[in-house]
C-alpha cells in the first residue's frame, strides 16, 4: 500500500512457478518515479537440497532509482527437521555491486509449529558490522493459521497473519517504522502451490 492508505495498489507484484522455472514482475512507487523489476529463475533439487539461478532486469525509472542488470545463485539446505540454511548472491552485470546474504532458520519442535529465524546480508567494501540484518519468527496457531514477525536492525518491524487451505491461500501484514509508528500494508493471495 501507499503508506496507511489500505486500498492502494501502485505497488504490487505477480509471481508464477512451475517446475524448475519461475517468472516475477513486481513495481514500486517512490513519489512521482516508478520502477518495474523482472526476474526469470531456474531451479533444481530435492526436500533437502535446492539450488537455482536467477537474471534480473527492471524498466521505468531505474537509473534514478538504481536498478541494474543482475545475476543470483542461491541454495537452502535442509539437513534434518530442525533446521535449514540459506545462501544468496545478487551479483551485478554492469557494475562491480554485489552482495550475499545468508539466513538460518531454526525449528525447536522440529515442524512448521514453531519457525525461529536470522538473516543478514554483505555488500561489496561493506563492513561485516554495518551489515543489515533481521530476526523473525513464524507460528501456527492452528492448521493452516500462521502468525509472523520480523524485527530490522534499525528497529523496525512487522506482523502478519497467512491462511492456508492447502493450494490456496492468503495473508498480509503491517509494517512499522524505526518509531513504532504504521508505514504501509502488504497483502497476498497464492494459488496453485500445496502448502500444509
């Protein structure tokens, strides 16, 4: 949303899966600029181990705004139930930009109950202290409830609801500011994918 104002959509995105390729388009408003990024990903694995790679592009006002051509790699590993971990990296095509992010996902009763998780990401000529990073947490109320958080470095946060009904779904969440004070809404609907 544009802010508090809940009935906004300048700022939305579509993404579309199926087996080892997926497509995203998503738009952001920053005043009156506006820029529209693509992603086309290809990827592979199994329950325990996936990996894929992914290029990206974006149109409208992308040099005021800074968006560049890009490759990513990525992989998650799941080696037992408790756990999962996650590496990325963004890197550009038309300059010497890039970045990694690592995440790590902890679940102390071993399913989707209770998801505990960390995340941080490292430009390039960046000092690992100054890297951004965020803590969250994912729980399922019930079957198919789930209730979420996320707290930034910079003190900003966010909560969320998701409703799942196996290939379906829907959620949303609100975001804070570093001032506790409501900045926007974010909301989704999926369709196609079984999730428990």
């Amino acid at each position: 949303s544009d802010g508090v104002d809940a009935w906004s959509f300048g700022n939305w995105g579509i993404f579309i899966g199926a087996p080892h390729i997926s497509f995203g388009v998503q738009r952001q408003e920053f005043g009156p600029y506006h820029v529209t990024d693509y992603r086309l990903s290809l990827g592979f694995g199994s329950a325990t181990q996936s990996s894929g790679i992914a290029y990206g592009w974006s149109s409208g006002d992308k040099e005021l705004i800074g968006r560049e051509k890009i490759l990513s790699f990525g992989s998650i590993m799941r080696p037992f139930d408790f756990l999962s971990f996650g590496l990325i990296m963004n890197t550009s095509l038309q300059s010497r930009w890039n970045e990694g992010i690592a995440e790590l996902a902890i679940r102390p009763l071993g399913t989707s109950r209770l998801t505990l998780s960390v995340d941080a990401a490292l430009e390039r000529g960046m000092r690992v202290e100054d890297a951004p990073w965020s803590l969250g947490t994912a729980v399922e109320i019930v079957k198919g409830i789930n209730l979420t958080g996320r707290y930034f470095d910079n003190e900003a946060f966010t909560l969320g609801l998701s409703i799942d009904f196996g290939s379906h779904g829907l959620g949303g969440q609100s975001h804070f500011d570093k001032n506790s004070n409501h900045s926007h809404y974010t909301y989704f609907l999926r369709s196609g994918g079984l999730r428990p």
